[in-house]
C-alpha cells in the first residue's frame, strides 16, 4: 500500500496523493486515462442526459480543487496520461469564485505531466475561458451539439442553445483550439432529407464547415441498464443504426469526410464476433484503462452503470478504497474472456446480432485507443487466422 505524502492541503498541494488499495492498483494496471466529473451542476437539462438523476440531487456537487489535484496526481502515478473534464456542466465548476478553480485545475493538472487534457462542454458560457491562458492548455474542447440546426438541435439541448453554443464553437475556432463536438445520434439523425442524404451526414457537413477537428458520434440506444428509464424518447433502434453505419463508415473508409469522425459501431453479428474476440471484445472495465471519478465518492468504469449503485471503488479521506461488496461492477463478469458487451446484453437480445462496448469505435482518432492500447493493430489478426483454419 503506497503512503500518502502530504496532508497539507494548502500549503503544499504539489505532494498531496490519496493512499491506494492494492486490489485497485493491481486491476488498473493498464490506466491510461481519467474521467472526472468535477461536479454535478448543469445549466442546461438536456432530455437525454446520461447524468441527468445526480445533477437534479445537488448532493456533494463538485471535487474539491485540492482532492481532484491529489486524486489525478494519484492516477498519474498509476499510469493515466489523459483526463477528460465533465459533469454536469464543467465551465460551473467553482462558479462562486468566477470560475478560478476551474482554471487552476486545468493549470494543476498540465503541471502534473498529463500529455492530453480534454473538456467536454454544453458551450453556452464558455467564451468566459476562450481567452484565459490556462484554459488555453486545453488540447481538446469538446463541444455537445445533437443536431446542425436549432430544429435539430434544441428539441434536445433546449431553446436558443444552438445558437449559443455554435458562436462559442466559432470563436474557439478563431483563438486557436482543437474544437471537436460531440453529438447523441439521436432517431432523427437516421432519416434523411428529400434530397436523400441521411441528417448524420449533414451533421458531418456541419461540422466540417464551421471547421471542427473531429466529430464524436454517442449512441442512444436503450440497453437494458437504469438510465433506460431517465434518457428520453430519442433513442434509434439497433436495425435503424445498422444501415447508417455501413453507409458511413464505407465513405469514412473512403475517406469522404475531411475531419475525423469517431462513429460506435454498437452491433455485430455473433459470428463476426467470434472470428476476432480480442478485438470487437474491447471493454474498459476489463482492460482497466480508465477510471470515472465522481464528486459522491464513487470511482466506476462503465458509463452505463452511471447513476446507478455500482462502482469499483470509493475515495474518502485520502484513500481509495476497492468495493469488495456485490455493488463492485466487475462482480459476476469473467475478466478473462472476450465477450460481448456484457453490461448491455444481460436484459435486452438482439436477434443474432450482439452489442458492442459503445467506445468501440473502428480507426477512431483517440488518444487512447491509437497511441496507448494500439488497439487496431489487434483488427484482422485473428480473423485472417481463422480463415486460414
Ligand atoms: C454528460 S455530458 C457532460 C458535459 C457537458 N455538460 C456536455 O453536455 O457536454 C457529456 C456528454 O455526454 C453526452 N450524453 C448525455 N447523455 C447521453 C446519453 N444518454 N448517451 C450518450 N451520451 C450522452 C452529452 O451529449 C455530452 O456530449
Ligand atoms: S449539458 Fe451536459 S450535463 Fe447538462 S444536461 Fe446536457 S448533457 Fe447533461
């Protein structure tokens, strides 16, 4: 069990680490990044909102400065290179001090030694940070924009948040940062215009136009978890997706598109499955390549356990503590073994099709998966074995 350091929370913060449990070190082994949900507050009350039970709690609402800094020193020791910013609303953290901590973190934490630092951001007020020199250490913000029209758009974000959120993305642009934006594929994304061009095609378009780096695909399908019953009416079914990711991931092959677009692929036939488990197997919880870290104490993997009871660990008082209750996510699951989804497939069947992890995103451009697991590499090589056999 390594030591804490330093308890002086305010005099020396630069030394101050969580003392860690030696089952969690060993099962996050491979930590590459960290999600931390640096607090539950919200501006916006988005009908799909994965998060949506905690923010409308207001219980424990945000990391403290110094806890987030010691928790990510703590997870840069274990091995974490990458953090992502998030909630709730990130831009509300330490809001009564004018968004000062906010800054410090983003600053605290490139001083740590993390190599790639991302925000995810509703963009209604982030032209507040765009000129800030420590929010410029951001090397990614990425932006939530569900639609490239207020008619697309708003029916989920709200009234008036395209708008806003497409000027901040517009000045962003200008002053110099990596804008990516991240958008649900919500149904009506699937339908196509009388033109007959499919709307998430559109969304790419749009994207591309405004200049954005990247555009990140989510996936809104129900999957038989607790947040089926809180995230709203938009989500496609499996056979909807199905056709539009053929189609598109063939013109991103063909290399269509002129920015890079991460799209889950979210299904496979079994069989396909079979013939490559150690790639289409690809689970976070598994690999224990990222921790999410929230302001209630709760350290979990899967997002689709969010809101829900069930965690890998918990921090308090300068530990992480691994659960050893049956509420540990990985309790039940056969770490060993390249499966399917098995979070999403223990309540809801998908004919002879099976679910994906809803990161498996094939030839995505993302930290983690190209730079630190190399994960493509693993693409064809058991499939051509099995050919062979
Ligand atoms: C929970 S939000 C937190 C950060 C910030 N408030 C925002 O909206 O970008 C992070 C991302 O999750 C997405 N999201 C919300 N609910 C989701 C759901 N049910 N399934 C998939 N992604 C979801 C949001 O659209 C956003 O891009
Ligand atoms: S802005 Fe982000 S956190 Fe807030 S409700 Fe929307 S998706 Fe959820």
């Amino acid at each position: 069990m390594s030591k804490i350091k330093d308890l002086t929370l305010s005099g020396t913060p630069m030394s101050y680490e969580y003392a860690v449990d030696d089952d969690f070190a060993k099962h996050f082994r491979s930590l590459h990044q960290v999600f931390m949900y640096i607090t539950d507050r919200c501006n916006l009350g988005c009908e799909q909102c994965i998060y949506k039970p905690s923010i409308s709690h207001f219980i424990n609402e945000e990391i403290v400065l110094d806890d987030a800094l010691a928790l990510l020193r703590t997870f840069h020791r274990l091995g974490a290179r990458k953090v992502t910013f998030l909630g709730g609303e990130p831009t509300l953290y330490g809001h009564c001090q004018h968004g000062k901590p906010l800054l410090d973190l983003i600053d605290g934490t490139a001083r740590i030694g993390y190599e790639y630092i991302r925000l995810d951001t509703n963009g209604q007020k982030t032209s507040f940070f765009l000129r800030k020199p420590q929010f410029s250490k951001l090397n990614e913000l990425a932006f939530s924009l569900d639609g490239f029209s207020p008619g697309t758009n708003d029916p989920l974000r709200g009234r008036g948040t395209f708008d806003r959120v497409v000027d901040n993305i517009r000045l962003a642009i200008e002053l110099g940062y990596r804008v990516t934006i991240t958008c649900c594929a919500q149904k009506v994304l699937l339908t196509r215009d009388e033109d007959r061009v499919l709307l998430i095609e559109r969304m790419i378009r749009f994207a591309e136009e405004i200049g954005a780096h990247q555009i990140n695909f989510h996936d809104l399908f129900k999957v038989g978890t607790p947040m089926d019953t809180w995230t709203g009416s938009f989500a496609p079914e499996a056979s909807e997706w199905l056709p539009v990711y053929d189609e598109l991931s063939n013109k991103i092959a063909q290399k269509e598109f002129s920015i890079s677009v991460r799209l889950p692929q979210c299904f496979i036939r079994k069989s396909e499955f079979d013939l490559n488990p150690e790639y289409y197997g690809y689970c976070p919880v598994k690999l224990g390549e990222r921790v999410m870290v929230h302001p209630n104490g709760v350290i979990r993997i899967c997002s689709n356990l969010i809101c829900t009871g069930f965690g890998v660990a918990r921090y308090h008082h300068g530990r992480i503590i691994w659960d050893y209750s049956n509420n540990n996510e990985t309790a039940g699951h056969d770490l060993e073994r390249n499966t399917p989804c098995t979070n999403r497939s223990r309540h809801r069947k998908y004919g002879d099709l099976v679910p994906l992890c809803f990161s498996f995103k094939p030839g995505q451009e993302e930290f983690v998966w190209y730079e630190k697991l190399h994960w493509e590499t693993k693409r064809d090589y058991l499939t051509v074995d099995a050919c062979i056999v």
